[in-house]
C-alpha cells in the first residue's frame, strides 16, 4: 500500500515535524514512494531504489507506531542521509568487510541527525578518535583496517556472521542494524 505523504498518521506526522525545522529536507522526502510494509524484514524504516530508481521508503508500521513523533521524524531525516551520502548506490563488493560498511553508514547517516534517535543508535560519539565530517568511504577504511568496534556503552555488531536481511543487493539502508547489531553486554 502506498501512503500519501498528506494521510493522517505517524509518516505525516513525521514529516510534518520536520518540515518545520527542515523544509528542504521534508520537500525532498515527499518526492518518494512511501510504502507500509507490515512486519518488514528489517522491522523499522528503510531507504532502497524501487521501480525506475526511484527512492522508496518502505516502513514497519508497528515500528513507527512505537515510536515518538520526534524520533519517527528525526528516522526520516537519518532515511534521507542514506540518500544524500550515496548509500543507496554502494555495492558489496566495493566492500568485502561488510560489516565495518554498515557501521561506517549509520556514523555517517546519524552524525547529521539532530533529533532524538529509538533505540541504540551508532553515533560517532561511540568510535573515540574518529573525526567529523568523514566520510562513510574514509570511515569504512578506518574500521575494516584497525577491527575498531564501538565503546562499551554503544550498540555492538553481530558476530554471528549471519547477513541481515536489510540488505539487498547493497541497495537498502535503515536506521536499525536489526539483525548485525545486538545491545551492549
């Protein structure tokens, strides 16, 4: 089902709230198809390219159902950096280490955030020594090389080595690691 950016309900609400702080950003969202998806197999909001590559986001309603109005709209723009910074157009094998990939995106996607995030976000603040402003290729180098994982107080990286199913074919980004990140012990 495909949701106008003008129904009532959380994704409005969303993008509502942050059409009042940032404009460009919430005119840029409302170009996109945005779709419930149900249970999704990522379990929160995604970014991916959908027909004729166009943006779509996609949405668990039970997740943005969870969630503030303040969060929903800051996980929109956190959506919209994946888009900004190229995530969307990375491939997996420009990336054999996929999981300092994934964590290098959600630095970079978050590091611009500046409404509260659900959860356990990864923010920068979390890989003392990383400089802002990087970008995600150049923080990609740093994890891959050093094995850096984030401080003890931060979400940390599945080492099941099970892929998680956000990710399809390097073209899906969301604010959750859902399956690669498990709360801190």
């Amino acid at each position: 089902m495909t949701i106008s950016i003008d129904t009532a309900g959380r994704p409005g609400v969303a993008l509502a709230r942050l059409s009042s702080t940032h404009p460009l950003h919430a005119a840029i969202i409302d170009t996109w198809d945005i779709v419930e998806e149900g249970s999704t197999a990522h379990g929160t909001m995604a970014v991916s390219l959908g027909e004729n590559n166009r943006i779509r986001l996609s949405f668990d309603p039970a997740f943005v159902q969870g969630i503030t109005p303040d969060e929903a709209a800051s996980v929109l723009q956190h959506e919209l950096h994946h888009v900004l910074f190229g995530h969307l157009t990375s491939r997996p094998e420009d990336h054999p280490n996929l999981k300092a990939w994934r964590l290098a995106e959600e630095m970079t996607a978050n590091e611009f955030v500046v409404g509260p995030l659900p959860g356990r976000p990864i923010l920068l603040k979390d890989f003392p020594g990383f400089p802002t402003g990087e970008s995600t290729r150049e923080r990609y180098r740093r994890l891959a090389s050093s094995g850096r994982r984030p401080t003890d107080g931060a979400a940390k990286p599945d080492t099941s080595g099970q892929e998680s199913p956000r990710c399809v074919a390097g073209l899906t980004s969301c604010i959750a690691m859902s399956a690669r990140v498990s709360p801190p012990t």
